[in-house]
C-alpha cells in the first residue's frame, strides 16, 4: 500500500506502533522514497515506511536518526509480524495515560 502524504504515513505508523496519531512527528524523506515517524520523547521509538510498499522499519531509542537512516539504506527491514507485540505494549502504555 503505497504511502502518499503525511497523513497516511502518520496513520500507517499509528497502526503498526500502536501509538495515537496525534503524539507523531511525520517527515518526508524525499532521497529514501520514504517517512519517518518518530514519537518525540525520551524512549520513543522511530520507524521508516517505504512511500512505495509495505516495507518498513522500526527502531528503538538506542539507534539514532542517522543509525535508523544508514540501515534503512542497506536494507534492513523489520517484519510486520514483529509490531504485534510492540503495538499491544503501546496500547496499553497510551490508554493509561489518557
């Protein structure tokens, strides 16, 4: 499913992460073909979403923009399968704090 603007890219990681939409910071990587999401706070996870297909991938707070960047370049990608456990411990985390 292609990503094409900043809504639908701050909504596909919502999905997988399991984090509100509205805690999100979106940008557009223009060279990459993809999105970051990023939820800005200490701990936050990141995740680089393909603008093209379902390619993603996710990263913790221990990996930098840059670090997240150079392993999304070589091809690194996490398998969807992978944000089931992550989306269900930010759900939890996030109805909590409502």
């Amino acid at each position: 499913m292609p990503v094409n603007n900043e809504t639908e890219a701050g909504a596909r990681a919502s999905e997988l992460l399991g984090i509100p939409q509205s805690v999100l910071s979106v940008i557009r990587l223009p060279e990459d073909r993809a999105w970051m999401a990023a939820e800005p706070m200490r701990g936050g996870s990141r995740l680089v979403m393909s603008q093209d297909d379902e390619s993603v991938l996710w990263a913790g707070p221990a990996l930098s923009e840059q670090g997240i960047l150079e392993a999304w370049r070589a091809g690194r990608r996490t398998e969807q399968e992978r944000f089931n456990e992550l989306r269900e411990r930010n759900s939890i985390r996030y109805s909590r704090d409502s």
